[in-house]
C-alpha cells in the first residue's frame, strides 16, 4: 500500500515538477502541464519533461546504489560514493573540463568512478573484508580530493573553477531524452536482477556464516552487489553530476515506511530516491532564476529535514 | 561387509566424519577426528575455551573446509543453495543484532528465493508455535530477550527440517529457567540429529554421546554415564567435579569443586 502511494506520490510530483517554470511563465497546473506534454509543447517536452526524467534516474539509482552497499557492507553510514567513488569521478570531471572543455564531463566522470571501485577492490585484497574495502575506499577518495583540489586551484582558467564546482555540487543541465536511455535500462536490469533476490540480500544482513548456512552463495552474491552499485553510480554520476545525501537517507527512510526485508524497501527506496532528487532538482532551477543551483546543495536541504522528521516520527 | 550395505549404512547416517582435522589458515586446532551421527542423536562436543568446538562445527555446518579427512552429509556432499537448509542448519553462539520481526527471521531459515508460498508460511507458523514464539511473531527481534532470541534463532534454524541441527553454546546466556526449557526442547526434538558445542555439564548429559575435545584431539568419547566421570572431566577439562546422580534416573547434576592440581599450580591459567 505505501509503494502504490509513494508511486503516485511520485508521478504527482513529475508533474508538478512539469508545470514550475523558471522563467517569466511561471508555473501552470500539473494536468496542464501533462497535456502540453501530450501535445508536445516544445517546452515541456523537449527541456523539461527530459529534465525532470534525468532527476528521478539519478535519484532511484543513487538511491538503489545506496540501499545494496549498505547491505554489502553492513554498514548504515554506507552510501554509493564510499569506496571513493566521488574522489574518482571527481578527478575524471576535472580532468576533463580541463583538457577536454567541449565534452560534457561526465563520460570521465564515469570512467574515473568505475576505475577507482577497481582499484579500491583490488587494495582490499582479502575477498570481502569490509573493513578493508571501507579504510581503502576511505583512503583513496581522500587522495583523489586533495588531487581534484590541487588541479583547481593550478588551473589556469577561474572558468574551471565555476564549471567544476557546479558539476560537483550535482549538475543536470538541459539533458536530451537520448541520453537517459543508458542510465534507464542500468536502472530497470539493476532492479530486476536484485528485486527476486531480495531474500538473499536480507540474509546478507545477518552475517556471512548465516547467510551460508541458509544457502546464500556469498562471494558470489556481493560480488554481483559491488558490480551493480558501481555500474549505477557511475551512470548517475555521468548524467547528473556529484549528487549527495540521497544514496544515503532515501534507504534508511524506506526503511522506516515499509520495514528492513528488501523485497519492499528496494522498490520503496527506488521512488524515494526519485521523488527527492525530482523535487530538489525543481528548487534548484526554480529558487534563484534565473541563476540555477546545483541540485546536490537542495537534496540536503530538502531530504534532511525530511528524515529528522522520520526518525522524530519513529522516536515518538 | 558389501559395499552397498556399506554406503546403506553410511546414508542412514546424517553426518559422517573420518579423520577430520580442522583449524585456521592451514594450522590444525584438532585432528583425528572421527564423528557419526544418526538421526534422532544428539551428540554433546566439551573442550575448554580456544579446544576447537567452534572450528569443529563450522566444519560439519559446512562453512569452512577441513584440512584433512573425510566429511559427508547423507553420504553425499552438501547440496549447494536453499537446498543446504534442508541437511543442515546452524545456531551460532552470537549474531549481530538484525532489522526484522521474529516472522521474517524464521521465514528467511526457509531458504528460498520469493516470497513465502502458503505451504511454507505453514510451515513458519507451526514452528513458531513449536518453539512458543506465535506470540511473538510480529515483534521486532531487536526487541526480544536473551531467550527469546535464541528461541527465534533455533526456530530459523529448524523450519526447514533439517536432517542435521547444529547449536554452538546454545545456553551459555540464559537464565536457569530458559536454560532447563531449552534442555527440555532439546529432549522433545528427535527428527534431527543434533551436535551442540556447550560447557554445560547438565546439558552434555541429556546427550546421547559426549565426545571431549582438547589438545588438538578427541580426548575422551562415549555415553555420557562413562565420559562425565570426576576422573575424565579433571584430566581433560582441568576442573574437578562431584556428579550428583538422581536416583529416581532424572539428570545428572554437576558440581564444580575446584581446579584440576596442573591448574591448580598455575592460577588456573
């Protein structure tokens, strides 16, 4: 019941989201707004209904990303970018705003994020250790950070230095629908491929010795967990920029609507994550038009206090 | 003997052990170990701290390989998947804490893929009420108490009947009262055969076998009216024991006297 809520939630919001203008328009009704979307007003279509997709991807797949490495790793801090996965796909933007400005940084980006889980992997050494693969993820998004600060600030340009911050913050701009086809069918393979396998990925949680003595082939499934949650951060991170908070809260927020067995807090992560990122993405081109905001500022702004409001709600 | 009344024989038996040793990174903790269970016996495992009784049950549970010897489940090897739950199933002495209710605990000792068909949710419902858990169904497991928890923990391990249940100190922290309940259900569970690793005297006693373990070997093995003996408990448990026996042919009870004289000398260190 609350899935089928958060759902509509959801494609409530995708409207109203195509009804807010950031120009001198204003906003028109949701239901208008989907019928110019049928009509295909240029507007809608073309700029903002791609735009309002490119949010809800890169939040239900930060989200889902989120949501599995914290089972992975045990671990209710965990979130998409903790194996330095931010500090890799930094570097691959920076690297490319510098030597490549006519590119969109986030193919670098991407490659940068998937290298440094490689890497990351392979200084971890034992299979599996948690601690390990955490202290060396830790470790190098801490190098890669300083070496994105130092390329910064030794850029010749100030250009850089605004275009870099932006896409760090989590930078959407005006996407084509073309370009969301990738990211979609990572996210709908990632979802169908974990979803029937929830029961595992929930005795995952109880240890590596329960969850063989139930039957879970363990280094088999975290390693399918580990190749899922990269390969949907990196496609996130190439289309939308560094997008923060969500990876983290939207699957302690799941599971405090629809309760800890991942077969309904996958889903519910999913469209939370979503929602979030397509309702900060709202406020961040709307808010200071026509200056628009990097999304990652508004997805704390908005997902914090919504999740202080879940864990009063609970302590109550 | 033929060999086909041979491998008969070793099929009636859930678990077959010859020669086993078992330790850690390629070191033996015990070795020569040789272990045969039939459904419906329980089988006590004793050894001090550090003896090897965990090592040894991870070993038939199937979760670590022996570095020597010889293991077989049903004469066979350990099938692979949901189907594992069906020959063994374990009950660790502690598990992190875990997000569920107690339903979705045990559900998940089913060991499938989906949600739970009806069949099994009756199957979940008649063990939660064999282990007097049906009340506790919908409670979070954060919730529950030391007994409760091992209950629920015994109840996950059992809901897919398996031929083999293995339980690593399953009273160690329990009340006297939770204690002689879980002795009693012990008693009462006779489609499985059972190894548990325990320093509970008056539990190994209700066991059909005792094998003691220590200094990297089998010390002592046997019914327990012959291994529970002051004299074998001192030698190889270092503890020196008065045995009460209940005439009226109840079970034993133990009492703790003080420490062997080689402990003694040393601090009972």
């Amino acid at each position: 019941m609350i899935r089928w809520t958060l759902a509509l939630m959801l494609l409530c919001l995708a409207a109203a989201s195509l009804g807010i203008s950031a120009g001198p328009a204003g906003w028109t009704t949701p239901w208008h707004a989907v019928e110019r979307l049928v009509e295909g007003d240029v507007i809608i279509a073309s700029l903002r209904a791609p735009r309002v997709g490119l949010a809800a991807l890169v939040g239900a797949s930060l989200a889902l990303a989120g949501a599995v490495m914290q089972t992975l790793l045990r671990n209710d801090l965990a979130e998409p970018y903790v194996l330095g996965l931010s500090g890799g796909a930094s570097v691959g933007a920076v690297l490319s705003l510098l030597l490549l400005p006519a590119v969109p940084p986030g193919f670098l980006a991407a490659i940068g994020a998937g290298a440094t889980a490689l890497l990351v992997r392979g200084l971890a050494g034992a299979p599996y250790d948690r601690t390990r693969l955490l202290l060396a993820g830790v470790t190098l998004s801490s190098l890669l950070t300083s070496l994105t600060g130092l390329l910064l600030i030794l850029a010749p340009e100030d250009r850089l230095l605004r275009s870099a911050s932006f896409w760090l913050f989590g930078g959407m701009g005006t996407p084509r629908f073309s370009l969301l086809v990738l990211p979609a069918a990572l996210l709908v393979l990632s979802f169908a491929w974990l979803v029937p396998r929830a029961e595992r990925l929930d005795r995952l949680t109880m240890g590596d010795d329960v969850a063989t003595s139930l039957g879970v082939d363990v280094p088999a499934t975290q390693r399918y967990i580990l190749l899922w949650a990269v390969a949907l951060t990196a496609s996130a991170v190439a289309v939308g920029g560094l997008v923060g908070f969500v990876g983290l809260i939207a699957p302690h927020a799941a599971r405090r609507l629809v309760g800890a067995p991942h077969r309904a807090m996958l889903p519910a992560t999913v469209l939370l994550g979503a929602a979030l990122v397509m309702a900060a993405d709202t406020v961040a081109r709307t808010a200071f038009a026509p200056r628009e905001l990097p999304v990652g500022l508004v997805t704390a702004g908005l997902g914090g206090p919504f999740f202080l409001t879940l864990l009063r709600r609970a302590n109550t | 003997m033929s060999a086909v009344a041979a491998e008969e024989m070793h099929a009636e038996q859930v678990v077959r052990a010859s020669g086993l040793a078992v330790g850690w990174n390629g070191r033996a903790v015990l070795r020569d170990i040789d272990l045969a269970v039939e459904s419906g016996e329980r089988v006590a495992l004793l050894g001090s701290n550090g003896s090897g009784k965990t090592t040894l049950l991870r070993v038939l549970a199937g979760l670590a390989a022996p570095l020597e010897g010889e293991l077989r489940w049903r004469g066979t090897a350990l099938p692979k998947g949901g189907a594992r739950c069906r020959v063994v199933g374990y009950v660790l002495q502690a598990e992190a804490p875990v997000p569920f209710t107690v339903r979705q605990l045990v559900a998940l000792g089913l060991g499938t893929d989906g949600p739970p068909s009806a069949p099994q949710l009756a199957k979940v419902a008649r063990v939660l009420a064999d282990e007097g858990l049906t009340e506790l169904a919908q409670r979070p497991c954060s919730t529950l108490s030391g007994g409760e928890w091992q209950r629920a923990v015994i109840a996950r391990a059992l809901v897919a009947a398996p031929a083999l249940l293995l339980l690593d100190e399953p009273t160690s922290h329990l009340d006297p009262a939770r204690r002689a309940a879980l002795h009693e259900r012990l008693l009462r569970l006779r489609d499985q055969a059972v190894v548990l690793a325990t320093h509970d005297l008056e539990l190994a006693a209700l066991c059909d076998r005792v094998m003691i373990v220590g200094d990297g070997r089998a010390m002592a093995a046997g019914r327990p009216a012959d291994v529970l003996t002051a004299e074998v408990l001192e030698s190889a448990l270092g503890v020196r024991v008065r045995r009460l026996d209940d005439p009226e042919g109840g079970p034993s009870l133990f009492r703790v006297v003080g420490l062997a004289a080689r402990f003694a000398a040393r601090g009972g260190t």
